[in-house]
C-alpha cells in the first residue's frame, strides 16, 4: 500500500484491519433460502471482546458477486482478502477468533485453514478475455 503521509486526509483512528460482513441484496436472505448472516451475533461479540478499536467490523450493502454468498471482505495494510459462501455460525465463529487472535497479536495474523478455503478473487481477469492494445483505446477514453 501506499505511505500513510502522502495522503492530505489523516485519521486518528488507526485499526489493523476492516472487516465487512455483506448484508445485501444476497446475502443472509433467509426468506429467498440463502443461509443466514449473523449480524447480532457478530456485532455483540465484537463489542464484547472489544476488537473495535483494532479490527473494525462493518455490516455493509452488497459486496457482490452474489453467486458466492455469504460475502465478507477483510482490508489491511497488506491488501484485501475476499471470502464467499460463509454458510455456518462456525465460519463466522472462525473469523471472530482470527479478529481475537490478530488483536492479541498485535498484527493481522494469516486466515485459518477454514477461512482459507473459502478465498476467492473478485478481480481475477480470464485468460481468454481480449486486452485492448493502445491503438485499439477510443481517442475519447485517453482524453478523460
């Protein structure tokens, strides 16, 4: 990432990590047979256990893709890491003690092999997508 004093904004609210928990159009809609978010839950423990101040936790609209809900992103200085089909308490109680663990720790500590088989990459490009060459580019593309 980039050096924190090249940017004009500065906070003093520092954390290590941002969790966000999608809660949209997908995700946690029970009532459409999609498995369940579990936002109190997760927003009582966090408070519980204090993590706030270190790990932010945000429930958010959609993270999309929803073809892979539930849908949760991680950032931190080291980048971010994407997480789809979180379907049992139990990822969502693996993720809580990586929060408590990271916390401990003091840093942002490697995902649990549970959270790490549920890694995916929403940028990810296909090998057999064209990629325009410069001559190719609208003039109107380079011009705004």
């Amino acid at each position: 990432m980039s050096d924190s004093s090249a940017f004009s904004v500065q906070t003093k609210r520092v954390v290590m990590a941002h969790v966000s928990l999608c809660r949209g159009c997908c995700c946690g809609q029970v009532e459409r047979g999609r498995p369940d978010v579990p936002v109190d839950w997760m927003k009582g423990e966090w408070k519980m256990r204090g993590l706030k101040k270190s790990i932010q936790l945000t429930i958010s609209g959609c993270l999309g893709p929803c073809d892979v809900a539930n849908v949760v992103s991680i950032s931190s200085a080291e980048g971010t890491e994407w997480l789809g089909r979180l379907h049992h308490h139990a990822d969502y109680a693996a993720l809580l003690e990586w929060a408590t663990d990271s916390r401990d720790a003091g840093r942002v500590l490697l995902l649990p092999r549970r959270l790490q088989a549920l890694r995916f990459d929403p940028f990810r490009m296909q090998a057999t997508l064209p990629v325009a060459s410069t001559a190719e580019i609208a003039p109107s593309a380079v011009a705004s």
